[in-house]
C-alpha cells in the first residue's frame, strides 16, 4: 500500500524531535491504569511478567513496549487506557528483564523476541475468550511485533486481526547507528546495570571489563547482544531480526507509523519500497512526532499515536465490515 497521508502535527511548543522525543517520556503521567500481574513460565524455565487491564470484552490489545520499558511506560498505560475507554481488554507484556526482576537465564531480550510474543499470544488466547486480537508496538515492541507477523504469516493465529506500531526500527543497523551518543548513552546505563546483575549469576559467562568504554549500540550487540542470544556478532544479529524483510509477508491489515522527525530512525527505516508490494500494509510517515512521541497537546495529555490506533484498529475495521 502506498504512504498514506498523516494529520498529526505537533504542538508549537515542541519544536523538534528531540523535544517531541523527551518531554513526554520524562514529564508524562497516566492515570487511571490498574493492572493485575501474572507471571508466566516459559518452555525454557524461565518466566515473564504480563500486566492485564480488563473491561469484560471479548476482544483483546497485546502492548509490546520499547527498549529497556516496561508495562508502566506513559506510552504504554496511555494506550491501555484507550483501548479500555473503546470497551476494549488489554495485555502489556513485559520483556524478560524488564518487570523489576531479572529473569533466571543467561539470555534476556532482543529486538527479534517475535518467539517470546508468540508465547504471549497464545496464552492470553487460551486464557480469554476472546474473537479478536490486536497487536501495539513501539519502538523496538514494533520491530518485535513485524517480525512476529510477517516471518511465518501461516503460523500468526487467526484471532489477530489488525496490528499498529509505531517509531520502529525496521532496519536495526541504520538505527543502530543514526541514535545520537546522548540518547545512546542513557539505554548502555541501564542495559550495564542489568548485565552487573547477570555477572552476579553467572560469573563465567559475563565480562564487563572495559564497559564503560563502550559508546555505540554496534559496539554493545557484538559484545553482548549477539554472543548471548546465539548470532554471531551484531551485523548477523541486524540482519536475521530487523523487521523489513518481514513487511511483504504481513497478511493481515498493519500500520507503521514512523515520524520522518525521528532522532532514532535511519533513512531504510520508511519502507517505502515494502509497503507498496504488500496491499494490506499501510505506512504513515508524519513531518513531526519524534521517537514514541507524538504529542498532541501535552496540557491535555493528547496523543496522535492513541487516536491513530483506535482509528485504525477499531474503527476503519468497522467501517470495512459495513462495506
């Protein structure tokens, strides 16, 4: 499908990018958001935490989050609370690592989990009765979540139905390396003091001599990514798990929207060229946003990204039926 156009524009008072990128996740607050945890055991004896937001509906949002996030993410609780405020259940899943709690294995997260997620799905399938799912992503939960749709379509349960992500790193080298060091340094601080805890079990296994040399993401997945999650080294990590070699595979409706303002994004993440060979693809790429931004108006705690899911996940899925 070819870009379709985008009405987001931000406020005047965030001017840039950066702006649009920061001031939400640092001054940003939902309320209203009352979750029930469960914790989940995986096929491999380790565990992750999902949050429930339940209204009694027989239909169901998963909520993949971003880069060392987690379910309470201003981003994440304000897209709960929509889809509930739409009569709609919702799930936030969080990472291996990411609840508060390290997990037992060596291995943690990474950008190509879609196997984690798969395992989310079918558990709140066999949990609820619910007809229809649809999956949220931001970030590195939207990198997740493509890869999920479109690397073994045939496999996707038919209860998903729709699917929005939103400021993803399709290309995870370009993205790798177009991050600004300010940002970069902000996720190493917390992806170190998490490794510290892994030392701490696993003494062999974890060096983390020399760390606080480290200054890119590229550096980081070589050393760490990679070696722990069983690629070879980071540029074999970009290239099995970044999401757009997925996108023409995708079969069920999606929409991807990436702000072109995006201080995360490189260029080859529009997929511009992939999302006019896939029909039911949509790519949205909005002048302003940021990254996992989109403020609306911040006074009134008003976000495109909210608007834009419940539009095309419910609504055009209704006015479709009708048609």
């Amino acid at each position: 499908m070819p870009i379709v156009p985008s009405k987001h524009k931000a406020p005047f008072y965030l001017f840039n990018g950066h702006l649009q990128t920061i001031i939400p996740s640092l001054f940003r607050q939902v309320d209203g958001v009352l979750y029930l945890r469960e914790r989940l055991v995986t096929p491999d004896d380790d565990f992750i935490d999902i949050d429930w937001s339940k209204v009694g509906s027989n239909e169901l949002v998963i909520l993949s989050h971003g880069l060392e996030g987690d379910s309470g993410r201003p981003y994440i609780q304000g897209m709960v609370k929509a889809f509930n405020k739409h009569g709609v259940d919702a799930l936030a899943w969080n990472y291996r690592s990411c609840s508060g709690e390290p997990n037992k294995l060596l291995r943690s997260y990474h950008l190509g989990a879609s196997d984690d997620l798969d395992f989310v799905v079918r558990h709140a399938l066999d949990a609820g009765s619910y007809d229809k799912v649809y999956l949220v992503g931001f970030s590195a939960g939207g990198n997740i979540s493509l890869k999920y749709l479109g690397e073994a379509p045939e496999k996707v349960p038919a209860e998903i139905k729709r699917a929005a992500v939103f400021s993803v790193p399709v290309d995870l080298k370009s993205s790798a390396k177009q991050i600004s060091r300010i940002y970069t340094q902000r996720f190493l601080k917390s992806l170190g003091a998490k490794l510290e805890q892994k030392r701490q079990m696993y003494p062999d296994d974890v060096d983390l001599s020399d760390y606080s040399i480290l200054w890119s993401f590229p550096e980081f997945d070589d050393r760490y990514t990679a070696p722990l999650h069983g690629f070879k080294n980071a540029e074999d990590y970009y290239k099995r798990v970044s999401s757009k070699q997925f996108i023409p595979k995708i079969k069920v409706p999606t929409l991807l929207v990436n702000a072109k303002n995006d201080p995360f994004l490189g260029k080859p993440c529009y997929p511009i060229h992939e999302a006019e060979q896939n029909p039911l693809f949509f790519l949205e790429i909005p002048e302003e946003g940021g990254h996992v931004g989109f403020t609306e108006d911040f006074r009134k705690d008003d976000y495109y990204s909210e608007a834009r899911a419940i539009r095309f996940i419910l609504e055009e899925q209704d006015r479709e039926r009708v048609e």
